[in-house]
C-alpha cells in the first residue's frame, strides 16, 4: 500500500444505522464508525506489489481497455451500448450480475441506464427511477466518490435493496462510482455468488475499466441529448407548419370597463410563471386570451402548444400529452414528443380541463406537481418546463362539490384566476369586434368587405349572443360570403339570419339571459324539427359547436326530442 487517504463524512443517517466494521477485504475496505451520524471512509490506493503474482499482466490489462474501446465505440443506443459492455466484461470477468445507475444531483434519484444483465432480484423494479436513500449500496459510493466493497452481504441484509441482493444469491458486490471531469454519472455495481480471488487487483482493474465506462456513458447522454434537441427542433417545426398562428396579438380589441380590468390583470401575470386558469363561457375568447398571455411573457419566443382535453381518450392520453418510444404499443413506428415536450420552455394550454375524466385528472396532476414526464415505454423521466394555461367554461368549485373535478388538481391550477365575461355584458365591444372582424376577414378572403350601417350596429348589440365572440364571427364570415362589399343593415341580417335573429328584442326591456337563450334554441331546434347536430343541425344554424349547444340544452332542461314531436311536419 502506498498511500492511505481518511475521509470524514458528516450525514444525517436517520432511521438507518450502519455496522461498525463495513467490511474485511485484505489491503481494501470500508470502515464506519459506530456513531449513526458519522461515516470514517478509509480508501486505500495501491501500487504494484513485487512480491505478489498478478492475474493480470500490463499487457493484459491493456488489451482488455483496448477490446472494450473497440466493443462499445460504434454502439448508438443505452441498449445497445450496454449489451456490448455486459457480453466484453463477462469474457474477463466472471461475475454474476452487471448493472449501470445514473444519478440525478437535482432531484437525488438514481435510474437504471438500462436493464442488468446477469440475475434479476425480485422487488428491484429497473423501470422506476427512485431516491437516493432507496439504494444503499450505491448512496456510499455516491457519497464518498470511492470504490466500495461488501465482501459478505449477508451481513448487511438490514440495508435497503441488500435483501433482495442476498435473497438472489448474491453474496458480495463492488459498486464504482462513473466520474468524468468531476461530474459524478452514477454508479457500476459488478456482483458475485461468492467474493472473487484477488479482490485487491481486482477492484484495481474494474476501476480502470470504470473511468472508461463512465467516459462511453456520458458520451452516449451527450449524444443522446443532441439527438432529442435535433428531434425537438424537427417536432416543433412540424407542429407549426400543421396549426400555424390563425391570430397577431394585436387584434385584440375592446372597449369595456370588463375587459379592460382583465388585461391590467393579463399585464400583471404574463411577466410571470404562474398557472392560470381561465373561466367564462364558450367562446368568449379564452383561446385568444391564452395566446395573448404567452406573447406577452418572457416564453413568446417558444411554442405555444393547444391541448383540446375533452378530445384525449384513456388509450391517447398518455401518448398525446407525454410521448411514446418507438414500438411501444401497436402503430408506434417511430418516437413521438408529447405536448409537454413540445411545450418545454414555452406554454401548454388545456383547453376545457373541466371536461378531462377523473382517471386522466390524477395524471395529469402528478405532472404539474413533478414537472416531469415519462414517455410510454421509456423508463427515464424527462424534466419539463412549460408553463400551464387552463380554461374551461364550467363552474369547477361546483364540479369538486359534486365530485367530478379533483380538488388538489382545482387548487393547482387556480394560483391565478381570470373570469372571461359573455359578449353580453361587454355590449361596447361589439361595434369595435365587428369592424376588426369584417376587415380582416375580407382581406383574408380576398373580397370587398360590408359596410355596417348605423341601425345594423344597433339591432346586433341587442342580440343576446349566446355563442360569444365565436358566434359573432361565424356570422359577420357568413355576411362577407354572401355579401361582399354590400350595405349590410338590420334587414339584411334578419333576412340572412332569420331564425337566429328572431329573439332580437326592439324595446329595452330584456328577457333574463336564460330565458332568451332558451327561447334562442328552441327556435332553432323548430327550424331543423329537433335535429342537434350535423349539416342541418341547430348547432350549425346557431354558429356553435354541437357541444357547446348539448351543454347549454340539458342546463336549460331543453329536449329535442320533445320539440320535434310537438313540430307541425
């Protein structure tokens, strides 16, 4: 022994008590003292003994660094690269079971690289990442950046995962730790049936083995991660070429004193990172107002992904919002990116999350609490950074009373709460929507745009608009196709619209808002004899989705069926 190196480590313990003598190795070991909140850490460095007979001659020892090189140089995945390693070792070494741990410093978890090779423990599940302190053995040798030794297990059976080692029939391990210019990877544990000859030259050579390994490891993750960054870039791309911006952040417009107090509150949050959650009715813009939200933070140069919630099934859940590695299920022929993912650095907007089922509500919440996600048939956690965007046009307070909406995942989401009013209660606005609209419409379309007259304005903020905004434009886009660069006035909506206009009200004396709403849909169910959905549906008489139509019928106790029976055919 040349030279004796003493490390004092200073650490918690907790429930844990550790044995006195750690192990007994000739020239190696590890020593802890008795005392649970200290560790005496004795690594010894060795030279060559003359007097002794090495099993492996200089020679030797650098053909089986140079085969290895040679096994792992080309390998382009953890599988692969693993395999290699495994099958080159096991012709030197004749261990029993092989495996690769990486550390995250971050969140203190370790993480299989791949799957062991060699005997399989019951209860060691390799597909989870879990804590530091879940994994004994690799803790010491994270801890203290040396080789540790346990020359017999089964004397240490009361330390996490020993038991399952030893219940293997594995009797003794030598774990190193993979550090590669000062950064510690993980750990590589080689374990035995029995303790190997020669544990001295032994720990030696594997050490030498490791710092090449750890070298090939973290190459792989650098390649790994250049990889994903050139497929996000490729996702993103195609992401925007398929949705495109259908809007510019300057075409919001208003007048209201309502919508006014909204965005002194939009200026507020924006800057920040905070989860915001949109309410009000269906097409009210809280699509429009989540876009105004991202261009307005610091995130505006990343991606703005749309999540449409009530379109996730159980099966498209997982998939659509967290990825899935090439062959995970049937039809997965190549890696996908999840919305999250492609929401990292940028914001993901959960449209109607109301709608979300409650099975899918708790996975959804353990990524908002995590902030990472897991692709389908990958073991690895990926950190995401998005920021969340929620709408939704329920009431979701009365949602969890009814037991319908989680309510840890209601407290997550409400940090920052905006109520978006129905175009009813913001009648300024109408005029100035109506003008943007018709002009950019027009433009888009490539038509002369309407002129509005005076009494057209007035007849229109009379109207009680139940689909919102939407429905607004739905009807001016109708006007435009119909009649381009034409005087539009009160008589011509009524006769291009005349169902939906009917309920227009000429004194001021209005109808409350769930009656005139009723009054609105009933007509129209009449006009089509009951008909919801579909070409000749209500839904598209009244510009709405046939959701949004469905919702607002069973809230009113409207049935179709019952209309259409008492409807003169």
């Amino acid at each position: 022994m040349s030279k004796l190196s003493v490390l004092l480590l200073k650490e918690q313990i907790g429930a844990e008590k550790w044995c006195p003598i750690f192990g007994t190795v000739p020239n190696f070991g590890l020593v802890f003292s008795a005392d649970p909140g200290y560790a005496l850490l004795m690594a010894f460095t060795f030279t060559e003994n003359a007097s002794s007979v090495s099993r492996w001659s200089s020679e030797t020892r650098y053909k089986i660094l140079l085969e290895l090189n040679n096994a792992i140089v080309t390998c382009k995945s953890r599988e692969d690269l693993f395999s290699a390693l495994s099958k080159e070792l096991q012709r030197h070494f004749a261990y029993d079971r092989l495996c690769i741990m990486l550390y995250d410093a971050k969140l203190r978890t370790i993480t299989y690289f791949a799957a062991a090779d060699g005997i399989q423990p019951t209860g060691v599940v390799a597909q989870k990442s879990r804590p530091l302190a879940d994994g004994a053995i690799a803790r010491m040798a994270i801890q203290s950046g040396q080789p540790v030794i346990f020359d017999d297990l089964t004397r240490y059976t009361d330390l996490s995962s020993v038991g399952e080692l030893v219940s293997a029939g594995l009797k003794s391990t030598m774990v190193f730790p993979m550090i590669v210019r000062d950064q510690l990877l993980g750990t590589i544990h080689f374990s035995f049936r029995k303790a190997p000859d020669g544990i001295t030259e032994l720990t030696e050579l594997l050490q030498a083995l490791s710092l090449q390994i750890a070298i090939a490891v973290e190459n792989m993750l650098a390649y790994t991660s250049l990889k994903n960054s050139n497929k996000h870039l490729q996702e993103e791309k195609q992401y925007l070429l398929t949705h495109g911006r259908d809007y510019q952040s300057t075409d919001f417009f208003f007048a209201s004193s309502q919508m006014n107090r909204i965005m002194e509150i939009v200026d507020q949050v924006a800057g920040t990172d905070e989860t915001i959650l949109l309410t009000g009715e269906t097409g009210t813009g809280k699509d429009f107002l989540s876009r105004l939200i991202h261009d307005r933070s610091g995130r505006r140069d990343n991606l703005f992904v749309k999540t449409n919630c009530p379109g996730l099934t159980s099966s498209l859940f997982e998939s659509e919002l967290f990825g899935h590695a090439k062959g995970a299920f049937t039809g997965a022929d190549r890696q996908r990116l999840g919305r999250f993912e492609l929401a990292d650095g940028g914001t993901i907007f959960l449209d109607e999350v109301g709608d979300l089922p409650m099975g899918l509500q708790a996975k959804l919440l353990q990524v908002l609490q995590d902030k990472r996600i897991e692709r389908v048939g990958e073991s690895n956690s990926t950190e995401v950074d998005a920021r969340i965007i929620a709408a939704t046009n329920k009431n979701l307070i009365e949602s969890v009373k009814a037991g319908q909406f989680r309510q840890d995942l209601f407290y997550r989401l409400e940090t920052v709460t905006i109520n978006v009013p129905p175009l009813r209660e913001r009648l300024e606005d109408i005029p100035l929507l109506i003008n943007h609209i018709n002009v950019a419409e027009s433009e888009r379309m490539n038509r002369p745009a309407p002129v509005y007259t005076d009494d057209a304005i007035v007849f229109l903020r009379h109207y009680n608009w139940p689909g919102n905004v939407r429905e607004l434009k739905n009807m001016v886009k109708r006007l435009i196709i119909l009649n381009p660069g034409a005087l539009i006035n009160e008589s011509e909506i009524k006769r291009t619209f005349p169902v939906t206009m009917s309920t227009v009200s000429q004194s001021k004396d209005f109808a409350t808002r769930d009656q005139a709403e009723r009054t609105h849909i009933i007509e129209a169910l009449v006009a089509t004899r009951g008909v919801v959905g579909g070409k000749g549906g209500a839904a598209r008489l009244l510009g709405i989705p046939r959701s949004t139509l469905q919702y607002r019928m069973k809230k009113l106790q409207i049935d179709p069926l019952e209309i259409d029976r008492n409807t003169p055919h």
